[in-house]
C-alpha cells in the first residue's frame, strides 16, 4: 500500500520555514529547536508502514516512532472502524482502527491516521480488497 506523506510533508514544511524564521531574526534557540523537530517528524514520516502479508496471513503496522511495530492475524480481525474526530463541524482527525481478538478478548488498534475521511475510506478499501482477493483466489 503506498504510505500518505501528504499532512506529513505540510508539518516537515511548517517546521523548516519556522526554523529559517528563526535563522532570519537571529534567535538560535528557535532556529535549532525547529530543525529538530523537523528531523523528528521526516524520522516519524518514513518510519510508519501498513502491510497486509497474505503469505503469513497477518497485517504488520507500525503506527508511530517510538512505539513498536505490531502484528494482527487477518483470522483473528472482528470488524475496522472509521472513526472521525470533529471541531467546530471540521474534520481534525479520522483513524481507522481494527478490533481483533486475543487471547480471548477483544483488542483494538490503530491501523491508519489522517485528516480526510476519504483517504481512510480508500485505505480501508484496499484491505478489504486484498483479503477478499486472497479469499477468491483459493
């Protein structure tokens, strides 16, 4: 599945030009500290991943940084959900979040997280797609 940088390319951006804010009214603190950030966020852009494997029959994700990667059998998987966060009638934030059980008991985890509903929806779409795919095929 190809990775969304759409929101994470606007934030690295933000980031730079605040950065070079900082390098044009000469506050080095301001300057270094937005650099950092930026290199934080192109680390976290390029680090995260949705893969759904049907050789081993599992999704891989890794959502975040910092939190480790995790692994989801596509037998186990109950239901997906697209859940939208609004404001003030706009969309902030919309994630699509899996429920699957282990050891006995539901679980739930974030597969995708994004601004628009549609892009959720399409990735959604693809891995239903894939899985029923796979299903045809055998």
């Amino acid at each position: 599945m190809k990775p969304q940088y759409g929101f994470s390319i606007f934030v690295i951006l933000l980031a730079l030009a605040l950065a070079f804010l900082g390098f044009y009214i000469k506050s080095p603190w301001v300057m270094w500290l937005f650099l950092a950030l930026a290199v934080i966020f192109i680390l976290s852009a390029f680090t995260k991943s949705l893969v759904v494997d049907m050789d081993q029959k599992v999704i891989n994700v890794k959502m975040a940084l910092i939190k480790p990667a995790y692994t989801i059998p596509i037998a186990d998987i109950q239901q997906f959900e697209l859940y939208s966060l609004r404001t003030n009638f706009i969309t902030t934030n919309t994630t699509l979040n899996v429920y699957y059980l282990k050891d006995g008991k539901e679980k739930s985890a974030s597969l995708a997280q994004g601004i628009t509903k549609r892009a959720m929806q399409n990735i959604l779409n693809d891995i239903e797609e894939i899985i029923a795919n796979d299903e045809f095929a055998r």
